[in-house]
C-alpha cells in the first residue's frame, strides 16, 4: 500500500526542471504566458458555451453562474500559483499531486488532465466548425451540409442525421502541425491572435451595449414554469427540471461555463518552458485569469440582453454571437463577418493551447515511467514531443468528428474541476508535510483558502448531472486497469523506493 502513494520529492523535481540541451527549450516569459492563459480562457467558453449555459439552464443570470465560476477558478488559481512557483515543471496539477499525496492519486489527475484537454480540444473545434459554416453562409453563400459538419447523435430540425464533423479534423490537423515545430513559433501566433479576440470582444461589448433590451433581464433566472423546447440539435430541455431553471440552473450554469476558465490551467503545463518560472508561473495563471473574468461577466450581460434566452436553443444555438448580430444589430452586419473571423483565429488559439497541455502531462508521466517512453520522446530539431502530438491528434479527432459539443463540453467541466478540487487538497498537505520548502508565491489564509477553493468546485461538480460523473467514472475505470497493468511495474519513484 505505501507504494500506492510514494512520492516523488521535490529535490528531484527541482532537478527536473533544470535545463538542458535534450530537454524542452525555455522561451516563454511573463507576457508570452499571460497571452497563452488569455488564448485558452478566451473562446468556445465566451463564443459557444455562454449560449448553451444561458439557454438551458441560467438565463440572464448565466452572467452570477460567470462569477461563481470565477470564484472557484480564483481560489484555486491562488493554490496553483503557488505550486508552480515550487515545482516549474511540465504536467500541472499531475505534477503536484505527485509531489503531495502520492503515484496513485497522480496518475488519477494526470489520466483525467488528459482527457480534459482532449475533450476542450474538441468541443472547440466542435465551434470553430460552427462558425466557419457561418462565415461561409455569410459571405460565399454556401454550407458545408449538415451531416458533413455534425455528429451522428445530431438531427437538423429538418430530419438530417449528422455522419461526421469534417471542418473541426482540419483545424486539429493544422494546429497539430504548427505545434509540431515548437512552442516559440506557436507563441507568436498565439500573440497575435489574441490581440485580435480581445479587440473584437471588447468591441461587441461597446457597440452591442446600445442594443440591451431591458426586457430580456426582467425574469433575470428562468421560471419553472417555462415548460419544454426542442434544441437545435433535436435535444429536449425541461425547464421543471431543478438544474435548468431559478438558482439551480445559475448553479448548472457554472458548471457548464467553467469550461472556460481553463487556460490557467493549461498555462501551468508550460513551467518546464517557462523563463524565470518562479516569479513568471503566478503572474501568468493570475494576471491571465483576472483579465478574462471582468470580459467574460461584461460580454455575458451584453448577449443575454440583445437575444432572449429561448433562442439559443434554436436558431442561436449555433454561432451565437454571429446570430445575435444578424437578428438584433441592425446594421452591423459588417460586424458579424469580422467578428466571426476573429471568433475562428481565437478558437484556433484555444485549441493549440488545448494540445499542447495534453502532450506536456503525458511527457512528465512517460518520464516517471507510468506511461510508455514514446510520449517523450522529443523531435530532433524541433525539441518538441512530436510522436505525441500525432497520436493525440487522432485522439481528439475522434471525440470532435463524432460526439456533440454539449456532451464533451460537460465532461471537459467535470473533469477540469476534479483537477482543481486535487491541487487546492495539495497546497494544505505540502503545508503540512513540507513548511518549510521555498515559495516564490504563497496562497494566503492556508487552510481556509484551499479549502473554500475544494467546497466550491466540488458544488459544480455535483450540479453537472450523474451522466457526466458515470463518463468519467467509465474514463477513470480504463486508466486503472493501464495504470495496474503497466505503471506499477515501470514507476521510476517505486523503483527508486525499491533501491533504498
């Protein structure tokens, strides 16, 4: 049993992260990680998942479901800045949970990082096939049909079974490949197009404003009297369900839109690339989520005040942003073709971030042995885990080709706060075991902060539903049997253990 939870010290860690010629490059600063936490958070979340938060479950109110979201994302948030100032090294809260409560529980985080980036991947490349349709619908007057763009569990008002999501392969296949030639140049462009989503953001902001109808806030929650709607997708939402109207659905809904607040997350995935990791990690994972939170709560009260609830179950349930432009914004529709433009680039960032966090946890897990040593090994000029990236390319693949977007996108959430509910547990333990190891950052009021952080994902948790718990239960059922059949007998720390 005490194998089940050895742990890996932080001397080695420490280690680990120093550079060296065959290890990953260190080219990101402070700013190059504040923009790839801003290209993360900034996407599928604000774009695509607002819509279906608010017309399924909050309403108006999605914009409370935004700040409870962005509490719990903050307390946690305070204990992964503090981790990654201590342990600048790939693999997030997999790396963590190593260092603090044991293999076992690691291999748990880390198995279920992996699929939380998978699924984040392809719930946005999921939108990006949304609004590409939109944008060719809008300026060439064509559409890619429908069973060519949706997956075989959809149906089209007009009876159209989906076969297979074309476009959102392409941009996996396209960002896999930059990401292949390392993460400078993936940097760059992510830069650029952050700019770019920021500017368009703030610009729906300021012009939709003007077009608020006061009348879409009255009922700011849904009533429970609200009664059925078929969606878009053929689905039926029961608003007498407690999950999807009054307070219980502001609680679904943060579950549902912490989907989006991801990216500092991932941001943490890029220590080990990471210059003066110390001090840059926190400012990085903070600076990046503070920012994304005031334009998530501001962008959120401007949609929801434009369109009623009700129609992004229908005709908005796709492209909603484009939709509310067309319907409501009477001549701006010059800013739905720019706007959908900018929505495709920043989708784009928020998968290549996606991707390259996915690779980065199974580097850190191949080289402490508990998954095979092709994860880790590196391309010979680019100093980049490129057999990786291709397998898990197909990987993401096929959840984006073939599974719904509110299905994976659900699943992204549950496990996402799973992660969180693990490192704020950790920041207690490794208070408790090693007082006195160095920190650059410290999260304050230990043991009240973690623990609130812990209480509040967990209450998501719970809001999203058993089918979700039983997905990941299902996820979690195959890691044990790899991890039973193949980690215990390649763990590095147990055979260091072993040696003793």
């Amino acid at each position: 049993m005490s194998k089940l939870f050895v742990k890996k010290q932080l001397s080695v860690l420490t280690a680990e992260a120093g550079e060296s010629d065959k290890g990953l490059k260190r080219t990101l600063g402070a700013g190059s990680l504040i923009a790839l936490g801003i290209g993360a958070i900034i996407g599928a979340g604000l774009f695509v998942r607002t819509a279906a938060a608010a017309g399924q479950h909050a309403g108006p109110a999605v914009t409370i479901s935004f700040i409870i979201a962005a509490i719990g994302c903050a307390l946690a948030g305070l204990c992964y800045a503090e981790f990654a100032s201590m342990i600048p090294i790939a693999g997030s809260a997999y790396t963590y949970s190593y260092a603090t409560l044991g293999e076992f529980i690691a291999w748990i985080i880390g198995w279920d990082l992996v699929l939380e980036y998978a699924l984040a991947g392809a719930t946005v490349a999921i939108g990006w096939s949304q609004y590409l349709n939109k944008l060719l619908s809008n300026v060439f007057h064509v559409t890619i049909p429908y069973e060519w763009s949706h997956s075989p569990f959809e149906v089209s008002d007009a009876g159209v079974h989906g076969i297979m999501n074309v476009p959102s392969l392409f941009i996996l296949l396209a960002l896999t490949l930059l990401l292949i030639r390392g993460t400078q140049g993936s940097a760059i462009v992510n830069n650029i197009i952050v700019i770019t989503k920021v500017s368009i953001v703030l610009m729906f902001i300021v012009l939709g404003w003007q077009f608020i109808n006061p009348a879409n806030h009255a009922a700011f929650t849904i009533p429970a009297t609200a009664g059925t709607v078929k969606m878009h997708n053929g689905q039926i939402v029961d608003y007498s369900n407690f999950w999807n109207h009054g307070w219980g659905g502001v609680l679904r809904g943060a579950g549902v839109v912490f989907f989006a607040f991801i990216g500092f997350d991932a941001v943490s995935t890029a220590a080990q690339e990471t210059k003066n990791p110390k001090k840059n990690m926190p400012i990085g994972i903070l600076v990046s989520l503070a920012i994304c939170t005031v334009l998530y709560i501001l962008f959120s009260f401007v949609l929801t005040g434009i369109a009623p609830f009700q129609d992004f179950l229908k005709a908005g349930g796709e492209a909603s942003v484009a939709y509310v432009i067309d319907t409501y914004m009477t001549g701006y529709g010059w800013l739905s073709t720019f706007i959908t433009v900018a929505i495709l680039a920043g989708f784009s960032s928020v998968i290549l971030v996606m991707l390259l966090g996915q690779t980065r946890v199974f580097y850190s897990m191949s080289n402490d042995g508990l998954v095979p040593p092709i994860f880790a090994r590196l391309h010979p000029k680019y100093h980049t885990p490129y057999r990786s990236q291709w397998m898990f390319f197909v990987f993401v693949s096929l959840f984006a080709a073939f599974v719904p977007d509110n299905v994976v996108g659900d699943m992204t959430s549950i496990g996402t706060l799973f992660a969180f509910v693990l490192v704020c547990i950790g920041v207690i333990v490794m208070r408790k075991n090693n007082p006195n190891a160095p920190r650059a950052f410290k999260t304050p009021l230990v043991p009240f902060i973690p623990a609130l952080g812990a209480i509040f994902c967990l209450t998501m948790i719970i809001s999203l539903g058993l089918e979700n718990w039983a997905r990941l239960f299902v996820w979690l059922g195959i890691g044990f049997l790899i991890y039973f059949g193949y980690s215990v007998k390649h763990s590095k720390a147990r055979k260091m253990m072993d040696q003793k």
